[in-house]
C-alpha cells in the first residue's frame, strides 16, 4: 500500500474581508485565493453552516456545510458564548484555521494514543485576532470518511468522532487510499474568530 506523505496545508472557506474573491468552504474547484494569516500557514475563513454538535467541555462546535463538509472548530470564552449556540443553529463562522499532517499507518503507540496534544501554540502572530497564541497541536488516528483525488477533497474523522475537512491536496498523493482507511495526522486546532446566528434565509 502506498501512503499519502509529507505536509499538507489547508484552508476551509472564505476571508470575511474579501467575500467577493475568496475561497468558500463549499466551492473544491481550483485556482482559488487564500488569505494567509500573517506570520504563519494558518488562514482566515469563513463557512455559513449548521451546527451539528456542541461539546461543552472542549469549546468544540461541529459545522456542517452546505454540501455536506464537516470542520470542528475550538470556540474560546472570550470570543464566542458557547452556551448561546445550539444544535441546528445556521451560523456564519469566522475562524483560523490551520491543518497539515504526515499521512501513514499508526504506530502500534499511535493506535494505544489515538488524540493526544502535542504542544500548546499560536497559528497567527497577529495581535489583532482575539484566537491569536491559543491552539494545540494535535497528533490524531483518523479515518477517511470521503474523498475526491480530481480536487484534492478528503474528509476525515479523528478517534473522539469529530470531523474535519481538508482540501488543496495534490492528486498524486491519493493514489492507493481508500475508504475507511486509518491514516495519522498532525494538525493545528482551528479557532473561532466569531460566530454569528443567521435566519433561515441567510443560507
């Protein structure tokens, strides 16, 4: 079996700044323009989703897209009152959002210690992002729950059942993976920027 290797970034969805030119987490095609945060890989986007689940513990809040993508992101007390929000909730999110990660067969360790944080860590070093220096690092046994090679699609979820969504992945790197399949990844916590309610018509 041949694996997918070395780093991946990725971006979900679209800057709030610039709607009009952006990338929305909805739209795989190519040729779109991300807007790097500064500093670092990680990016500033946006989805208008549903939210499908809400972990109080973690500040976890689960987003599904319009075309069926998931994206989990860390809602922190300081930008975003958890507690407002619901399941079923229509929502237009603004997060950073940063994943990557060698993709491989766990190690017999790996598997023992399937979601585990790496390190604590910043994704943007701009001053101006109430989420800037609060993401983990986390090294995560996924599955591949759906995926699309010709652009560079794959959904996947970690040991504790959420779900993330990864694109802009070369199509050479898909080549012997399958369904189901178990892969590890390093990835970056994406964090809530802010998170707005919309009516029904807002979608």
């Amino acid at each position: 079996m041949k694996f997918l290797s070395n780093v991946f970034a990725v971006i979900l969805a679209l800057s709030t700044s610039a709607l009009h030119a952006a990338h929305h987490e909805g739209d795989h095609g190519a040729g779109h323009s991300m807007p790097k945060a500064e500093g670092t890989r990680s990016v500033v986007a946006m989805i208008e989703a549903e939210i499908s689940a809400i972990d109080l513990a973690t500040k976890e809040v689960t987003l599904v897209g319009p075309q069926g993508q998931h994206i989990t992101i860390v809602a922190q007390e300081k930008v975003v009152n958890v507690s407002d929000l619901s399941v079923g909730d229509r929502v237009a999110a603004e997060y950073l959002a940063s994943l990557h990660g060698e993709v491989r067969e766990p190690t017999e360790e790996e598997l023992a210690n399937p979601w585990i944080v790496l390190e604590d860590g910043i994704i943007d070093e701009n001053p101006a992002h109430p989420a800037v220096g609060a993401a983990r690092q986390i090294r995560a046994v996924c599955s591949i729950e759906a995926f699309d090679a010709a652009i560079g699609f794959v959904m996947i979820k970690d040991s504790r059942g959420k779900m993330h969504t990864v694109e802009g992945i070369p199509a050479a790197k898909f080549e012997g993976i399958s369904l189901g399949e178990t892969m590890v990844v390093v990835y970056t916590e994406a964090l809530a920027i802010a998170i707005q309610k919309l009516s029904d018509s807002g979608m």
